[in-house]
C-alpha cells in the first residue's frame, strides 16, 4: 500500500520532521475509499498505541467493540472536524481498520496521508496536496501551528560532551590514528576518552558518538546500526552462504559490496516488507522469478535503532592527507539529535530512504570476511527518522 504512494514518503516526513511531528502514514486505495475501509497497517498501530490514543491488541471483534476517536482534516487555511473509526471485523481473522468519516472529500487515491495524534485528536494531514503541506512555513497556519506542540531540548550530558568536543573543534587538524574508513570516528573517540565501542550500547554516557566527513552533498550516507540477519527464519542461514550465491569476482576474489534497497539492485537484490509477518525480507530476482535471501524482525530492527540512537551527536570533519598520504581530521560541527520516530522504520524501508550495505568477501584461505550488515541513511533525510535536530558550529 505505502509502495503506491503518489508522493515521496521519505522526503515528507523529513520535511514534517524538521518541525518535530511525529507521526504515522497511510496511503488509501481506490478500493479503500469506495469501500470506507482503510487497513490499519502495523506502524499506525505502534503509533496510535504509543500516542496513548487506542491499542488494537485489546479490542475485541465486531462493531459493538468499535472506537470512535476524534479527528480533523488539515487544510492550508482551516481545519475541518471529524471522526475517525478505529475496529476489528469479525470476518477476516478481525484485521484492525480505521477510516475518517468524510475521507473521500478530502483525499484521492495514492494520496500520502499523515497522522499526527496530539492530545487525543487526531490530525490528518494530506502531504499530497501541495498547498496544505507548503503552509508549514505560513505564520498561523493550522499545520504550523501543530509543528509548535512539538519541541525538545538538550540533557545535561549532551552539553557536557559538546563543551568537550568544541575543546577539540580548538585543536584545529589531528594525525589519525588508524589506517581506513574507521579512522575517523576511532580518532575522535580516542580523542573523547571513550573506549572502542564493541556494545550495543551508546558511547558516552547514554549518547552515542558518530563521525563522518564532510563530503560533497549526498555523498555519504550514514550508519544508524548493524544488524545480522535472523539467519533462523532466513532462506540462506550464514554469510558465506550468501556471498556465494550473489557475490561477484574482483581481482581474484570473491566479495559482495552493495548496497540494498526497495528497488533491485545490479545483483538483483532487493527489500520487501512484509508487516503481516513482521519482517524484512531481502529478497532476490532476475527481473521474471524472485527467491528469498535472509530476513530480518521489524521488531528486532526498530529495538536496535532505540537502543543505539536514544540521543546521538553526528559529528562532521574536515579531512586532508599529509604528504606522507596520513589522514588528519578537523571536527568542526555537530547535529544532535535525540529520540528517533521508530514507527517511521517500515515506510523509510519502502521508500529506499533506508538501506543496507553488504560488506563480505573471501578470504585467501576460503573462510568469509564479515564487516557487518550496515543499515544506513542519507544525511539530509535525518530529519524522517530524528524530531529536529539541534546543529552546532564547534568553532563558535
């Protein structure tokens, strides 16, 4: 349903998620609207039971048990009040439904649809209607004024490990101290007295530490975390299995780097979601027959990004090599950002806002090299999965 979309998925909630709405989509079909029937799709209902507005886990089947929650339509100039069905059919193993009464006015199909609950209410918000989500910029408008509901601040270890960083933004250009990609946040740690994170938990103090250089716009994604398959319900159960189904020969050995998103890939690799089995699946196709590769839990992904993001300071350096070709870097600025719209997860899969990165090869003695499996996110998409992150200048 979400693939339907007739609007960009990932670059709308970042866009709402740079003014902090948190929020949950929905995209209706044809048949949705002319039936007044719309699936309550699994983030919704993460997000309608965290919100506090209704837990579908404990309704009961049939129209006695169903729920009336009050709504209003978004417009670029007013709101119009109405009400929102929440209930489970006795037909059809009771999957949960939800409509707003008089959606066939206000959306057509394919329409993205966002649903921000605040204090019990709530708002429905037609982000394919061009002029209803531009009037987020408008002084007084009705979606302005609900992004200002939502705001967050700083903790007092958050401030602590800035002060510390712009200490070392003050030292200008430091040597590296390991040879590769991972010299950079090994630097900075080192630099922050934190030892090598090998835990699943944040660096410093409940917040987490990442660095990056400063590269030419959408250059470089980000890692959020790395997570192995759930190799138990996988087709294929270990890394070697699956460099040596998909890998491919380079310079006399085999490896497989790339990149996997919603859309097959050279190797024909590719992500489906599947949220009435509550899993990822990386499948494979050839463009007329797929097969499954591994999987992940949806569960287990959106813990991992709990876990490891609940406060994160995503630092940028300058970089430049020494004539010896060492690497020296400058940690000149700072995006923080705390508290990640984890019931977005499933739509920024589908909308390839989210990848992953294979990083296996083979060995010279035949076993397999695994650098992990990099789920990952373009830096100027941050705001899709972060309420609004606070950027400093380490140098002011």
């Amino acid at each position: 349903m979400l693939a339907a979309s007739d609007t960009p998925i990932g670059e709308t909630l970042a866009r709402l998620g740079r003014h902090g709405i948190r929020a949950a989509v929905l995209v209706p079909t044809e048949t949705g609207l002319k039936k007044s029937i719309l699936d309550a799709i699994g983030p919704l209902r993460d997000y309608l039971r965290e919100a506090g507005v209704h837990d579908y886990l404990g309704q009961a089947q049939g129209v006695e048990a169903k729920r009336l929650v009050r709504a209003v339509y978004v417009y670029a100039g007013r709101e119009r009040q109405t009400v929102a069905s929440l209930y489970r059919p006795r037909s059809k193993q009771g999957d949960p439904r939800i409509w707003f009464r008089g959606l066939g006015s206000y959306a057509r199909a394919h329409n993205l649809l966002v649903i921000v609950a605040l204090r019990g209410t709530l708002h429905v918000i037609n982000c394919s209607d061009k002029a209803i989500i531009e009037s987020l910029d408008v002084d007084g408008s009705p979606l302005q004024r609900l992004a200002l509901a939502f705001s967050q601040g700083m903790s007092p270890s958050a401030a602590k490990l800035l002060g510390k960083l712009k200490k070392i933004c003050a030292q200008g250009f430091v040597p590296s101290i390991r040879v590769g990609d991972t010299g950079i946040g090994a630097t900075l740690e080192d630099l922050l007295g934190i030892a090598t994170n090998t835990r699943r938990t944040p660096d410093y103090e409940g917040i987490e530490v990442k660095a990056s250089r400063r590269l030419p716009r959408g250059a470089n994604r980000i890692t959020l975390f790395s997570q192995v398959p759930d190799w138990k319900r996988s087709a294929l159960d270990t890394a070697g299995k699956i460099l040596e189904a998909y890998g491919y020969q380079r310079e006399a050995r085999r490896q497989l780097y790339c990149t996997v998103s919603a859309k097959p890939n050279a190797q024909g690799l590719f992500f489906r979601v599947r949220e009435d089995e509550g899993l990822l699946r990386n499948k494979w196709t050839d463009g007329q027959v797929s097969r499954d590769v591994v999987c992940w839990a949806l569960e287990t992904l959106k813990g991992r990004l709990k876990e490891k993001h609940p406060e994160t300071m995503w630092v940028k350096a300058a970089h430049q090599l020494d004539e010896r070709g060492r690497e020296w870097f400058h940690y000149k600025a700072v995006v923080h950002t705390r508290n990640p719209f984890v019931e977005n997860w499933e739509s920024l899969v589908s909308d390839s806002t989210i990848t992953m990165d294979y990083t296996l090869s083979m060995r010279a003695h035949g076993t397999t090299r695994d650098h992990g499996y990099l789920f990952k996110i373009h830096p100027n998409m941050i705001t899709a999965l972060f309420p609004p992150p606070m950027e400093h200048d380490l140098s002011k």
